[in-house]
C-alpha cells in the first residue's frame, strides 16, 4: 500500500465504528465531527510525515456557536473562516500529562489494525470524556479562566479573547479583574498587534 491507501484504509476503519455515533468522517481533514445545534466537537488525526510512513497525532476539538459568533464580530479572520473555527482543541498528548505516547506510527499494512484499535480505544476512552467534560459554557469558563493553576488550554486566542467571552456568557463574578489581566496580556503580546481586536471584543461584550 502507499502512504495514501494506508491513510485511507485507516480512516475508514475508523468510519465504519464512528459514524454510528454521529462522527461523520471528512477524510480530506482527517476528522470525525459531530456536528450539534449549538455547535460540533471533533475527534481529529494529524498525518506527520516521516521517513517511512505517517506519525499520527490525534487531537479533540470543540466549537460553541455562541462564542464564536462573538469572537467573530471583532476577529481579524476573514469571513469565510467564521464558521470553520473551534473554540477549544487540545492533542491527546497535552491533555494527559501522564507519561503515555499518545502518537501512532503507520508505516505498513502491518499496522492498519493495531492503529485502528489504539485509535478506537484513545476515542472511548479519552475523547468521548472530553466531550462530556467540556459541553458546558460553565465548564470551560471553569478551566479557561482558572486561578488556581495553569490551564491545560493556553496560547493566544485562550489568554483572552475565548477567557473575556465566556466569563460575559457564564456571569462570572471576576469578569473586571479577568478583563483587566487580559488587556494587559495583549498589550505586551507581539507588540500589542492583537489589542485592538481584544478591545473589540470586549466592545462587542457590552451590549450581550
């Protein structure tokens, strides 16, 4: 098999036991999605490629329409991605910090199966609880804009604008001190490039 069929031959697979559980496969993306009335969660693979064959990275992805249709008021994308984003998304391997390889290796036929049923297993097991974990506004106002430790969700997008948005959407008590902090993340940030777009999120904040 080439690296494409073995791919394929992969995803399948997966489809033929996802799909029943609403995980419809795009396999251009490489990605199981559920798509839902408030937004989609996705069970998504990173194809790496190797010397021989592909390393797999498998990642989960959530998307709450509500957020992103505020983020989007003010966001520097382009219209046209407004509906592709994802609110959360995370690799298995930082999700878990707990010593495991979460990456596959598909380099032969050999390895179809023993992937399949590792993949199937870290879907289960691993993504199925993420979904449940995170499908509340609550929960991810919880873990964005945490105090007592350093979220497992951090970078650009979640050090403020994801923060601000849903502690507005959750009532959080600490919505000032939060919007605070954040204006001062992005003004020491890339040389404040991304301040206006946060300041005109929190604009777009005052009349939800």
């Amino acid at each position: 098999m080439t690296n494409r069929e073995l791919r394929n031959s992969l995803l399948d697979l997966l489809a033929s036991e996802l799909s029943p559980s609403g995980f419809v496969l795009n396999k251009a993306q490489a990605g199981f999605t559920n798509r839902l009335k408030d937004g989609w969660k996705k069970f998504h693979l990173i194809f790496l490629v190797r010397s021989e064959g592909w390393e797999i990275n498998p990642g989960v992805l959530v998307r709450k329409n509500v957020v992103e249709d505020l983020y989007h008021k003010a966001s520097y994308f382009e219209a046209k991605y407004h509906k592709t984003t994802p609110t959360i998304g995370i690799a298995l391997e930082n999700l878990n910090n707990d010593g495991n390889s979460y990456r596959l290796t598909l380099t032969s036929e050999r390895d179809v199966l023993p992937c399949y049923h590792r993949l199937l297993y870290l879907f289960n097991n691993v993504a199925i609880p993420f979904f449940e974990k995170y499908s509340s506004l609550e929960e991810l106002d919880k873990e964005v804009n945490i105090e007592t430790r350093k979220s497992i969700f951090s970078g650009l997008n979640y050090e403020g604008n994801l923060g601000i948005i849903l502690a507005k959407l959750v009532n959080n008590p600490h919505y000032h001190k939060l919007e605070e902090k954040y204006r001062n993340y992005y003004q020491q940030f890339s040389n404040g490039f991304y301040l206006p777009e946060y300041e005109g999120i929190v604009e777009v904040l005052k009349s939800v």
